[in-house]
C-alpha cells in the first residue's frame, strides 16, 4: 500500500524535475497525440495521454488491437515508462503488454513486458526515439488481445531541436553512456 502510494505521488506530481546520473533534468514529457489499431469510439487512444486517470482508452474488442502509439513530434531521451492500470475493472488486460521504444518509425529498444496484474506499473525503460508504443501479445481468457489501461506518463530528457531530424534516433544510449 505504501508503494501505491508513492507512485501516485510520483505520477500525479506536476513536471517533476529529477537529477539524473549525467546532470540533465528528468522530467514528464507531453506527447502530442496517441493512436490506436483499432479503437473504441466511446474511449479513444487519446483518453490515455488526458492526464486524467479515470478516463481509459480501450481498444475494439471485435477483433482485438495490438498496440497503442504515443507520439511526441520530436526526440526525446526516454527514462521511465509509467502504466496506470485501470481502477474499475479489467486489470488483467494489462498483460503481456511490452512497451517498445520507436524512432522515425522503426523499433529501436524493447521495454520489459508487464507480467502481473498491479495498479501502476513504473517501467525503467533507456532509448532515443520519438515514440513509445504498447504491444499487446496476449489476450485474457477467450477475448483477443485488447488494449485497455487508464494513462501512460513518459519521463526522460528533452533533447535539442537540432536532434530532430539527425539520425541520432537510431541510436539507444546505455544509462552508463548517457553523453552529458
């Protein structure tokens, strides 16, 4: 219970500016728009980045979606992945989802996959890209693979704006390696 509570603190905290190893600020990074394979229209990818965690996105169940895209629209040193689960239902769904990091389209860095049924999950996750997206291997019981979880806060390092069109992106610095 005591752990919940600190990673509400730590999620619910305005842009919270953390020191990192290499002297940079960590801090919660706005994405610009979330898609979906195929959504539900009543809860849509984007309820996912409303920094709201009683709304959901939710998948269309019919055939199942596999993955959920967060976009930010420029590079960004990617440190921490956080997953809030939904608090109503449906919990298990969260699932085998893994988290990816992408650059200009293409995977650069595989996050570890959720495992277990939990309120909040606080991924360490290290890459450059301008993407994260949530891959969903498996279904719950008989229902195909669905995406259906509360929100998705994204921390790391802002990088230049002269990084945006480099092919720095393709590159996934180790956190031992992080250049200053």
């Amino acid at each position: 219970m005591f752990g919940l509570i600190i990673a509400l603190i730590f999620i619910l905290a305005p842009t919270t500016s953390l020191a990192s190893s290499d002297c940079r600020d960590i801090v919660k990074i706005s994405p610009s728009k979330a898609t979906m394979e195929k959504e539900d229209e009543s809860h849509p990818a984007n309820d996912a980045i409303d920094m709201k965690n009683d709304t959901f996105a939710l998948s269309a169940t019919s055939n199942g979606s596999k993955y959920l895209r967060v976009n930010f629209n420029h590079a960004i040193e990617i440190r921490r992945i956080v997953i809030v689960n939904r608090k109503d239902c449906c919990q298990s769904r969260a699932i085998g989802i893994t988290p990816r990091i992408f650059a200009k389209n293409d995977a650069v860095k595989r996050c570890p996959k959720i495992e277990n049924t939990e309120s909040v999950y606080v991924i360490q996750c290290y890459g450059i890209g301008d993407e994260i997206e949530l891959y969903q291997t498996k279904g719950t019981g008989s229902d195909p693979p669905i995406i259906n979880l509360a929100e998705i806060y994204v921390y790391g390092i802002l990088l230049p704006a002269k990084l945006k069109t480099q092919n720095v992106l393709k590159v996934s610095p180790k956190p031992d390696q992080a250049s200053p």
